[in-house]
C-alpha cells in the first residue's frame, strides 16, 4: 500500500495536528505506515474515549456484589451459589446506518465475544434500537435491515434475544442508533481476564481467517456522517454466526483446563487493540510475526492485518506446554489456531512481515499518552415545567391515538423475528413483563434484564434525563419482584468537540452518577458511543437526542415468584406512588397535543427507592399477582398494556384529584408509580399507609372491557387492535 506518512495521512486517518505531532514527539522519527494506523485507531474516540474518561471516573462502579467493574471486556456480578453473572452493552450505530444487516448483526457477534472472553456462556441478548421518523425515505430499509441482522445473527448462534427496546424520532434519521446487549453466567472463581503474563509465552490467534473488512471500523465509528455515508461500506465488517457458535464452543473448553494466561476478543481495531491492550495491561512487551497470522485473502500487508476487524477472532496468551493440547481443540472445532508471537520483557509491541520490521512502538504511551480532553461545555438552561395543555381529542380517542403510535405501538413484528426461548431457560420473555426474566441453568435462580433510556427527556434536561434512565432501569426489575444489582451503559451522543454536546453529556454522567449512588445501582461496564452526527446535502448537521442506554440486572432468588404485567380476573388494580399530573415532554403532549416542550417528570430518588422497595417485598410475599411501572403514555396506557397482555378488562374508579383536567393525569409519566394487581386491594393499601407509601385504589379487573367512571368504554380488543396496527402497516406485512 503506497500512502506517503505525513500529517496530511494523518488527518485523514482522523488525527489532529497536534496529535500527529505527540506522535513523532513518542516515536522520534515519522513512523511507518503500519504504526500511523495503530497510533490512528488506539488514539480514536471509538478506543481511547479522550473526550469522556474524565467525566466516566465520577461513575460509582463498587459495591459488596461486583467482582470486576469497568476495565474489563464486561463487568462481573456475584449472583449467590458460586455464580457470576457476566455484561455488557455496546453501540454499532455507525456501520448500521452504512450496511444495517451485517452492522447489526456483528454487534451482536461483538458483545457475545465480549462475554465468552471472561469464560462466562452467554444466556440472553437484548438490544436498544432508534431509529429516524417512520415516514422519511430509508427508515423502512434500516428498521428492516437491522432487526433482521439482530435476529440471524443471535438465532444461529443459539442465544435468545429476551428484551429491548425500540423508537423512533427525526433526530435518528440519518443515524441510527444500535446497542446490543449479552449476559453470560460463570462460576465466579473462573473469570477470565484480558492482562499478559509470562516473558516468552506463546501468543495464539484463534477462530476465523483475516480479511480487508472492517479496516479502520474504530477510526470511522470517531467522526461524523455525510450525504458519502455509503462509500465506507468496507470499514463495516462481515459476520458468520455458525463460526462464532464453534468459537464459543471451543473457547469454553479450553477454559475448563489452566491453559490460558489471558485472552482478549479482537473486536474495534482488530490484532492492534487485542495485542496492544493484553500486553498493556499485563506490563509486558509483545512481538507478532504477521506471516503466521492466518488470511483469507491472498497480498494482505501489514498495515491492512493489523487494522482488519474481521469478525469470530480471539487472541490469547496461553502457558507453553498446553499449547498443543489447546490446538486440538481448536482443529477438533474446524477453527484456525496459529502461534503469531510471544511475550517479551521489552515494553514494546514489534510488529514483522516478510522479515521486514512493520512497527516497533512503545505500549506505554499507546495507552498513557493517548489524547485527554476536557472539552469546552456549554449547559442549557433546563426548561421550566409546562403549565395547563388544553384536551384536544378527549381521554377515549387519545388512549387509542397513543397505542398506535410508533413509540407505543406492540413491538411483536419485532420480537418475532427472535428466537427468544431458544436454551429453554426464558422464564418471561418479551411483551410479558417489564423486565425479562432468565433461569440461571440448574438452579431456581432467575436474572431480570431491561434496556432503558428516553431521549427526549434528555434533550430537554440531561441531568434529569439520566437520573430518569438509571430510574426506570431499577424500577422495570423491581416490577418483577427482582433486586436490582447494576448496570452497563451505551452513552450515544453527537460530536464532542461542539460545547453543547459536551454539555449534555457531562449533565448526563452526573445524573447518571447520582441515581446510581441513590438505588444502590453500580455502574460495571459500557461503551461511549460520540460523533453520531450526520451532515446533510443542504449542508446542515443534525445530531442525535442525547441517548445514554442502560442495561440492567438484578437476581431473584425464585423464579416461581417474578411477576408479569398480565393481569388475571376478578383483581383489585392500585397505584403506588403519587401523581402530579404534569405533562412535560410526554408523549400525550407531542403525539396529541403536537408539541415538544416543558421539563420531563421530576426523578424524586428517595420516592423511588421507597415505593420500589415496598412492592417488591409485596411480590415476593405473594401479594401481587401483576405489577406494571408507569412510563411512556402514562398511567392510562399502562393499564391498557395490561389488559392487552392478559385479554382481560377492568373498570376504572372516579379519579381522586382536588380538580380536571383528568387527561392530565391519565397520560403524564409519572416516576416512581407501579400498577399493582392484587386480591385484596384494601389489605395492600393498609400495608402501604403504615410504612408511608402512596397507594390509591384505581378499579378492579374483570371482563373484557375498560370502563371509565363516567361511562366511556372501550373494548379490549379494540385496544389491542389499536396496539397492533402500526408495525404490520409500516413494514407492509
């Protein structure tokens, strides 16, 4: 490959000036071509988070139950019996948008990797997806492409896909946003972990053959769209599902026995990020002969090796004299296996091809002198909280106007697509609870897993936006009767370098921070996702709704006991938590009212540790027979969720307010409030009052209608066609 190095290269390989010149500052002469792109992709936003780690350190990340929090290819939890569960959640927006089959699909591949590279198999997918304005050109194709992908790729490698998420606004037109999520089991003493040791141990390239896909996958993931979007279809990578089963297989295997010093997904940067990482990590020096590395492609160089981002590889250090007892195993799951190096007490990572030497780079400043920014911010001003909205359509049409709504409508076109009971252990699964419910193999033991975040209110307030992410994350697990335990993040935002987004993105960690701290709810892994910002023909940049992603889990002890939100026959319905009746960034106020405006809904943090506490020691004492938190639409399309789920009406008792608008507090999102089904509504409410909890007594369940209480009512199975309607027609099937 003839490329002149220089700080033109440079720039084009998305380093500044002033990086360029640490660079030959580290070097003390122009590097080759090879390590310019190692310099280029461990020095990218995608790899170093130069404009985020200094707002990520204020994260709390430690409490009694983590065992590994962030550092690690995911985080680490102890689940009780000798187990851990293993998470992570990661974006692939920018190859989505470019090629949304094979962008999503290797997300999945990726974060499955980053999950079995800690020795855990992986028992659930869930994923986060945004997508632009239903009726703008190419959101058809994306939506179609991207869940499609999702589905093959978790399908074939035998992992269900139990739970996500899925909306759409224009900000997402030219950038979507795709977060995957995978959650492994181990045993907690057989964890995994990325860091070389051994001077002279033998390090070992494993799985599929190295392409030209993906090259410079990390470098174009760190910088802007324009209308050229299409011509950056090679940096998206190709994925094989059939192989990344063998690999797990294989891996998981060679686990059982003490071969593996230490072992490290090729994932963003490809052999560069791997090799660089281990050896960094372990304080080691690291030396790799390229023509051992096996290719599928036939004139490969040096340069295009270590930058490929070829999916189904792992790299591993292993002890010596088990190296060819790990062989076999490989060769037994018709799976590449080559010695491509071996430790070195150097410091140093030295890269050789044809006996040419490629790259001789120091590691510390691979990593300890990578680019740190604290980036001008610039905070808005939070709006002030909306005042009285006029009812424009009346309580009845409106409920049936925002369950056919894309961001309301039933996800089933979606949901079907997935295998979501494939192992057998999916206990609630989706469209059944607000969080799903996975068995811990050969146990009793259930994990509750969610996805949450809703980008509007972080638009209009970050801070408060965050807090109301981590928020409905804890409180989706509480709904099953689940504790709580942590969370892993995907923080997508536009480009860091305007203060505004930089902005946003520090009032988010700070709310994010804050709420964590209050639930007791540690962060334990997570991605930083910048530069989802699109340049238009017309020249104008549009940015994406500040969307900081939270995947949750928490551990119930019996599975018999998690709750869905499907509630049975002849039922008390009440509310716990309070009603304020604001309708600030609803979706009642943009899908009725037309209007995007006010402060979200206030994130009182002691109310929802509160009222969140009471209802799972009421599920788990087996007072609740369904339980539904509020969120999106409010108390009165949580109610219809409800009925939907279960086929079953209910009649609704005169609202206890001082005065109307009663549209108000029917269709504001309240924090902090659940839906409870119970036999004895009275008995429940007695409890609650004691321990100063709020509960108010909303109807009772029966029939197969819902009845207002001043004569409105409206079938259940209008409701659910309602419900139905927009997927099948948007997706023309």
């Amino acid at each position: 490959m003839s490329m002149t190095v220089d700080a033109a290269l440079a720039e084009r390989f998305g380093l500044t000036g002033g990086e360029y010149d640490k660079i030959l500052a580290v070097m003390g002469r122009t590097p080759t071509l090879t390590e310019l792109g190692i310099f280029s992709v461990m020095w990218s936003e995608h790899c170093s988070y130069k404009s985020s780690r200094i707002h990520l350190r204020n994260l709390p990340t430690k409490a009694p139950w983590v065992i590994h929090g962030p550092g690690e290819n995911a985080g680490v939890v102890d689940i009780g019996d000798g187990l851990a569960a293993v998470f992570k959640m990661e974006s692939h927006n920018h190859p989505s948008f470019i090629e949304p089959y094979q962008g999503a699909a290797t997300g999945v591949g990726g974060i499955l990797r980053d999950v079995f590279t800690m020795g855990a198999r992986p028992v659930a997918n869930l994923n986060a997806l945004r997508f632009g304005d239903p009726k703008a050109p190419g959101t058809r194709h994306i939506v179609d492409g991207v869940v499609r992908g999702i589905g093959g790729y978790g399908n074939c490698v035998g992992v269900p896909t139990v739970g996500g998420e899925v909306n759409f606004h224009k900000a997402f037109d030219g950038n979507p946003l795709v977060n995957a999520m995978t959650v492994g089991i181990a045993p907690k003493d057989r964890i995994f972990l990325s860091a070389a040791a051994g001077v002279g141990n033998p390090v070992v390239y494993v799985g599929s053959r190295t392409g030209r896909d993906g090259i410079h996958g990390a470098t174009m993931s760190s910088s802007e769209f324009d209308e050229q979007a299409a011509s950056k279809r090679p940096t998206v990578q190709v994925g094989d599902p059939f192989t990344e089963k063998l690999l797990i297989e294989a891996c998981l295997e060679l686990m059982a026995t003490d071969a593996i010093v230490a072992i490290q997904d090729m994932g963003a940067a490809g052999l560069t990020s791997s090799s660089v990482e281990m050896a960094g990590k372990g304080g080691v020096g690291i030396e790799l002969v390229l023509d051992d590395v096996p290719q599928r492609e036939t004139g490969m160089t040096a340069y295009e090796m270590m930058l490929s981002e070829s999916q189904e590889r792992m790299l591993m250090v292993l002890r010596p004299e088990r190296t060819e007892a790990a062989r076999a195993i490989f060769e037994k799951w018709d799976l590449d296996f080559a010695v491509i190096g071996h430790l070195t007490d150097t410091g140093r990572i030295t890269v050789t091809h044809k006996g040419v030497v490629e790259a001789d780079i120091p590691l510390a400043p691979l990593a300890d002198d990578a680019p740190l920014y604290d980036r001008p911010r610039l905070v808005a001003e939070p709006p002030a909280r909306l005042g009285w909205v006029p009812d424009p359509e009346g309580i009845g049409n409106a409920l049936l106007h925002l369950l056919a709504c894309p961001d309301l409508a039933s996800r089933a076109w979606v949901w079907n697509q997935y295998d979501s009971d494939v192992g057998g252990q999916t206990v609630r699964g989706p469209g059944t609870a607000d969080a799903a419910i996975v068995r811990v193999p050969g146990t009793r033991r259930g994990l509750a897993l969610t996805t949450d975040c809703t980008p509007r209110y972080c638009q209009a307030d970050p801070h408060a936006g965050a807090r109301q992410a981590v928020a409905e994350a804890w409180r989706n697990i509480t709904a099953t009767g689940a504790t709580p335990l942590a969370i892993t993040d995907n923080l997508n935002f536009g480009n860091p370098e305007k203060p505004e987004i930089m902005g946003q993105f520090a009032e988010v960690v700070k709310g994010m921070a804050e709420a964590c701290k209050a639930l007791d709810f540690p962060v334990v892994s997570g991605n930083v996702s910048l530069y989802n910002e699109t340049k238009l023909p017309s020249g104008l940049r549009v940015s994406i709704l500040p969307t900081p992603a939270i995947g949750g889990l928490g551990v119930i002890d019996d599975v018999t006991k998690a709750v869905g939100y499907g509630m049975p026959e002849d039922c008390d319905l009440v509310l716990v938590g309070e009603l304020r009746g604001d309708l600030g960034q609803s979706l009642w106020l943009r899908e009725v009212a037309g209007r995007e405006e006010g402060a979200p809904p206030i994130v009182d943090l002691v109310a929802e540790k509160r009222n969140g506490d009471f209802v799972r020691a009421q599920i788990l004492a087996g007072n609740v027979l369904a339980c539904h938190d509020l969120s999106d639409g409010g108390l009165l399309v949580a109610v219809a969720e409800m009925l939907i789920a279960s086929g079953v009406g209910c009649e609704l008792v005169q609202p206890r307010y001082d005065s109307p608008p009663y549209h108000a507090h029917y269709f504001a999102e309240e924090q902090a409030c659940y839906i409870v089904a119970t036999k004895d509504g009275a008995a429940m409410t007695e409890v609650a009052e004691a321990a100063h909890v709020p509960i108010r007594r909303l109807g009772r369940g029966g029939g197969d209608v819902l009845s207002f209480w001043g004569g409105l009512k409206i079938s259940v199975s209008r409701l659910r066609e309602a419900h139905e309607s927009f997927f099948p027609g948007f997706m023309g099937n």
